[in-house]
C-alpha cells in the first residue's frame, strides 16, 4: 500500500520536472501565507488504515482533564 497518492503528487522520482515543480509551488506558498496544503497527499487505503489504527490505539494514550494554563 502506497502511503502517499502517486497520482496526484508523483514525488517518487525527484529528478523529474514534476516534484521540483511542487517543491517550487510550496515554497512560494510557504514564504507568502506561511503554509502549504496538499488535499489528497495521503493515499485513501493509507488514510482508512491510519484512522483505523488510530482508533485502535486511542484507548492506551495518554489523557488529561484538568485544567491547564
């Protein structure tokens, strides 16, 4: 299972024009708003299976209810 969605971001080969081009396009967003989104990087099936385990591990993490500063 891919983790990242080659189609839309095809980074798996750097030499390409392709991923220089986002990595273009992200610093030019980074040094205008400070930010720079990739809607769909994670691959649906890697998403499913991360909320899965998330959820799965969930109940062992750590919680706090006081209040805090």
């Amino acid at each position: 299972m891919d983790l990242v969605d080659l189609q839309r971001y095809p980074i798996d080969d750097p030499s390409k024009p392709e991923p220089r081009a986002l990595v273009a396009a992200g610093r030019t967003a980074l040094a205008a708003a400070g930010s720079f989104t990739l809607p769909g990087f994670i691959a649906p099936p890697a998403l499913k299976h991360m909320r899965e385990e998330a959820n799965r591990l969930a109940a062992g993490g750590f919680h706090r209810t006081g209040m805090r500063n």
